[in-house]
C-alpha cells in the first residue's frame, strides 16, 4: 500500500495500472505487465524453518501456469553461533534423498553455513535452503508464491498431524550437485555502490555512507528499492523534495527519477534493488509465457 502522498492508500497494483511504464520502466512494464515483478520481505527466524526448493520458470509454468523463485537473503541479525542450511555437502541422487528422507537422516546431507550481520546468500530454483534460528534476513525474490516444502524437523501443525510436504513435487525442481561456495562473497567500501547479486530478475547493490551521495538512474528503466538497514537519512527527489528515512523501512522510487540524493544524518547503510537484464524475447512475455488468452 501507499504509505503517503496523494495516492496513500492505494495499492502497488494499481498504481502500476495507471502510471505503467513511468512507475516501473519501459522494459520492464513490457515484461510484467501489470505485475509488480519483485517481493521484498523481512523475515525473522525464531526458529528453524522447513528445508524448502523452488521452482525454475519453466517447470512453474508448465505446472502451476506462473513463475519460479529465484530470491537472496542478506543476513540483518544473526544471534551468535546462528546458522542455516543452504545446498548439499555433496553430490545427490534421487535415491540418495529418497532413502534420507525415509530415515530421518537428511540433515546429513545438508551443507551447514554459519553466518553473521552482512553474509549474503543466492538461492537460484533447484537449490535446497532452510533458514535457521535467530536470523533476521532481508529476503528479494521473484513475484512467485511457489514452494516446495521438503522436510520440516518432523514438526506438526495445530491439528497434532505433520505439515504437508510436496517431496514428490520437488524432486524435479532440485539441483543435485554440490557446490564450493554457497556465500556470496563481496567486499564493503564506504561511500560506494558495492554490487552483490545481478541476475536475470533482480539486481541487488550495497551502499554504505557517511556522506551525500548522487545517484544517477537516467540510463537504469528502471524503479529502484531502497531497504535501510542501517542508520538514517534523507532521501532528495524531484524538485529538491526530500522524505526521512530510518532502519527497517522500504521505499519504491519510480523509474521516472533521473536523479536522486541521499544525506545521511549519521553512518548508514542500505540496500539498493532494481531490474536491469530484461529479455524482451517474445516467448518471455507474459501473455506468451502463460498462454494466449490467459488474464493476468
């Protein structure tokens, strides 16, 4: 929803009904159409949460006539000795996953990572995760709610009876094979846009400052999301107008601003999301993608 301005109260799709292109950039309105293509969460652990996978586009189209998840995480809080789980420590097989499944031993085969405030994580589709206790996560994804829930600690719901698991679901959407690093790695400079993940839905950007910054997003056609995670700061726009921003909040900038300023009240730090690799190849569109004819 809106939070101000003369269209408070409105939601996200709306908006991008009426302002299209203005709100979130020609390509990317050619693309989505009406869709805002990104979720931005918050997401607090206060436990361990379910092994999970998703989906790629093309096996969320052909099952559930939508898109798949591609997401990250950039780790806010981490309680020490925090960790998850992201990946395989080996190689895997069906068989291999059925049969741990079976016997409880999953956990085995899970690639433990330990974390701490700034860890990044890139979950493209396929890859096994479970995000673990005391772990506050800035989570960006794709505009999907597809999700395979694998294994769940053999917790039970209100009912008394396990969660639902959709293993059967999931063992066409898996990545089997391990990998060397599951974190991204990146190194943090004051007073520079630092990049940690650019990929075919999301671009995600660093900026940490402790004085005015200029960004120029004339050659971007794109919106831009700032995620504040630390400190305060106003935000300078169109015809010199300025909004205050603190710790936890979002805010959408339509891909009409050229142009914007930042000025730190004191040392800050956010997270600055955008699209820039859009394929426009016609299969890709959404009418294409779902089928003629499809409403969306």
């Amino acid at each position: 929803m809106v939070d101000n301005g003369f269209l408070q109260g409105n939601n996200l799709q709306d908006i991008v009904e009426i302002y299209m292109a203005d709100l979130v950039g020609d390509k990317v309105y050619l693309k989505y159409g009406i869709e805002f293509p990104l979720l931005i969460k918050f997401i607090d652990a206060n436990d361990l949460l379910s092994v999970q996978v998703h989906p790629d586009d093309n096996l969320a189209r052909l099952r559930h006539h939508a898109y798949g998840k591609t997401e990250m995480w950039y780790v806010i809080h981490a309680e020490p000795d925090a960790d998850l789980y992201m990946g395989w420590k080996h190689d895997m097989d069906r068989e291999t996953l059925l049969q741990a499944l079976e016997d409880n031993t999953l956990v085995e085969h899970l690639n433990k990572e330990k974390v701490k405030p700034g860890d990044v994580f890139f979950i493209p589709p396929g890859r096994v995760h479970a995000l673990g206790k005391g772990i506050v996560v800035a989570e960006i994804q794709q505009t999907s709610d597809i999700t395979y829930r694998l294994y769940d600690w053999g917790r039970v719901g209100m009912d008394g009876k396990p969660r639902q698991l959709h293993v059967d679901l999931a063992l066409d959407a898996i990545d089997y094979k391990a990998y060397d690093k599951y974190k991204t790695e990146y190194t943090p400079e004051t007073n520079n846009t630092i990049p940690l993940i650019n990929c075919d839905y999301f671009t995600t950007n660093l900026i940490e400052f402790d004085r005015p910054m200029e960004k120029n997003y004339m050659a971007l056609d794109s919106f831009v999301i700032y995620i504040v995670l630390e400190g305060s700061l106003g935000l300078e726009y169109y015809k010199k107008q300025r909004m205050d921003l603190f710790k936890g909040q979002t805010v959408l900038l339509p891909a009409e601003f050229d142009q914007v300023r930042l000025l730190p009240y004191e040392p800050s730090k956010l997270l600055e999301v955008y699209v820039e690799n859009i394929d426009l190849n016609m299969n890709n569109t959404l009418e294409n993608f779902f089928g003629e004819g499809m409403i969306v």
